[in-house]
C-alpha cells in the first residue's frame, strides 16, 4: 500500500501549502492507487475528493507560474531591450 491508502490528514489544508511539484507527486499517487483498484469503496471516494483538490491546486499554481512568465524583448542588433507578456492577450 502506499502512503495515500495509508492515511490521509483529516482535512485538504495541508494542499494550500505544497509546492506544485509536491501536489504533483501526490496526485500521481492517488492516481496509482485508484488504478491498482484495491483500495475500498469508501477510501477511494475519499482520495478521489483529494485529488480532484491537488488537481485544481496545480492548475491555480501553473496559472500563477505562467503569468510570471515574460518573454524578453531584443533590439535589431540582439540587445535585450525589455520584457513582454509571453503570450500577449
């Protein structure tokens, strides 16, 4: 068993402070065990909610992230000259 069928905490607020990565490799887990299929009924509802909790918590990271992202501007001789929006709206 891994450590998702093992125990979970009590509520989902430990989610709000793992880093993507973390929630990442989490999610993975809970996918592996629901995969495997021997984890009862009511624990895989129960890791199920959690999941569908690490999914929307890396999505909001990843958005934050890609916001941050900036591409940056050269001049005509290859001189960065400034930043803008990577994807412009």
């Amino acid at each position: 068993m891994s450590d998702t069928a093992m125990a979970l905490p009590a509520d989902d607020s430990d989610i709000k402070r793992m880093s993507f990565e973390e929630a990442l490799a989490s999610l993975e887990r809970i996918v592996s065990d629901l995969e495997r299929g021997d984890v009862q009924l009511e624990h895989s509802i129960r890791i199920y909610e959690r999941g569908e909790k690490l999914k929307s918590h890396c999505d909001r990271l990843l958005s934050a992230a890609e916001d941050k992202v900036e591409k940056i501007k050269l001049s005509r001789a290859g001189k960065p000259t400034g930043t803008e929006p990577l994807d412009p709206a």
